[in-house]
C-alpha cells in the first residue's frame, strides 16, 4: 500500500529535493508551499511523471486557518496522510547583529520556522493517533527538517539559531508523546546546502569548504538530505526515534 506524504516548503530545495526521492519510491505527495499553484506547475508535473500522485496545497503554515485549509486538501485529494515532513523554513530577510535584530524578524522567523510546524505536527499526531486506533497496520512518520544552526551559533542570524535549537527539542516532546504509539519522530540536520537560501552567501561557504570547513571536500546538495529522509520514512531505521541525523559533511565534529 503506497502512502501519503505532507512535504511542508516542497516546491524548491531540499524539500524538492525529498518530494523527488520519494515520489520515484511510490509516495503519494502533498506538496506545500506559499506561491500560487501556477508557479510551481513546472514542478508538480515533473513530479507526476513518476506515477505516483501529487497534489498541491497552498498555505503558509505559520497561520493556523492556512493549516487547518492544507489539511482538508489533504484528506479530500489523498486521504489519510501517513507521513508528515516539516521542512518549510526561511532565513531572516536581513542578516543583522543579534544586538540590533528586530522584533519583527523574530517573530517571522520564529513562526515560520517553529510556531508553525509544532502546531502543524500537533494536529497530524492526533489524526495518526485516531488512525492507530482505527486499524493496527497504521504507519505513521514524522520528520523534521532543521539545520546544524540548532547548536552552532550565528550571532547575524540569531533568530534562524534559535528557531532551529527549537526545533531540536519539538522533536524529542513528540518523540516522547508518540514513541508507545509506535509513531516515530526524527531529525535531520542540513549543514551548508547548496540552495536559493546560501545562494546570496555561496562563495563565501565554497572558499571555506576549500580550507578545510568540512570534512567531505564539497559543499551539500539537496539529494544527500533526501536520500537520508527517505531512509528514515522507509523505516530503515526504527530504532532511533526522537535522534538527529547531521548530514552536514563532517563539519560538526570538532578537530584538533
């Protein structure tokens, strides 16, 4: 039985990028973003020529009446949503000193990134859990997107750091919440990933990679974040409920 999945920032990225690698492996997608539907119709026939079913589903997720529209999209063009994916994120428009953030900044950031996808994961527990009830053979998976931000700290983009460190412990509140329903929840941290969102700072991340700023010599690309989230969907790894998997290139690991 092929199952259904909420990829939330699905249209460009790293969450393309997951829509790609699951949707050749014969997921049913639900595709999220905030541009119009005709935007991204390139994108979501390039995504139908797998065979699988995709639908798109407008919405910014940091407003609650754009969530509860998203989910009734869901259920009326796939049905039961098995998998959800909080990938949809943004960087704070400006980067700025944390001395000299605005409130503004924070709160957009904060909402997008962490207010947003808690609540979004509140309500789709709660459906899997009725659906846990109604059929026993219910496979429900929850995946987080964050970023090596949640512990490397970034003083001129703090409230990206923050939203990110956030994210890290939502992940273990509904790993905990969820683990005796046999519902797991995981983290994937990105390092530098080549998308429109490093683009603005790419030579700078590229000159150092060259002096040695991760351990595999390349910049990250979107497919290496896919393949791991695909792997974590497919329930290659059961066992590690509420952990984080760092695709970052070994830069994480401190060096002498």
């Amino acid at each position: 039985m092929s199952r259904n999945v909420l990829i939330t920032g699905g249209s460009r990225g790293i969450g393309l990028a997951i829509a790609k690698e699951l949707a050749k492996n014969g997921y049913h997608l639900a595709i999220n973003g905030v541009r119009d539907e005709h935007s991204v119709i390139e994108v979501l026939e390039d995504l139908k020529q797998y065979g699988s079913k995709i639908i798109y589903c407008q919405g910014d997720i940091s407003s609650n009446e754009d969530r509860i529209k998203i989910l009734q999209q869901i259920k009326k063009g796939l049905g039961v949503l098995h998998v959800l994916i909080n990938n949809a994120g943004v960087a704070p428009r400006e980067r700025k000193d944390i001395l000299d953030m605005s409130a503004d900044s924070y709160d957009r950031v904060m909402d997008i990134n962490l207010k947003g996808p808690f609540f979004l994961t509140q309500e789709v527990a709660k459906q899997m859990l009725q659906r846990k009830n109604e059929r026993s053979d219910f496979k429900g998976c929850i995946v987080n997107v964050s970023s090596v931000s949640a512990h490397t700290a970034s003083v001129f983009r703090g409230e990206y750091c923050i939203s990110k460190a956030g994210m890290s412990m939502m992940t273990k509140l509904f790993a905990v919440r969820l683990g005796k329903e046999g519902i797991p929840v995981y983290e994937v941290q990105p390092g530098v990933i080549e998308t429109d969102m490093t683009a603005a700072v790419l030579e700078k991340y590229q000159k150092m990679v060259h002096e040695g700023f991760t351990l595999v010599p390349r910049l990250g690309q979107p497919g290496d974040v896919a393949i791991a989230v695909k792997a974590l969907v497919e329930g290659n790894i059961p066992y590690a409920t509420g952990e984080t998997i760092k695709i970052d290139g070994g830069m994480s690991i401190p060096t002498l």
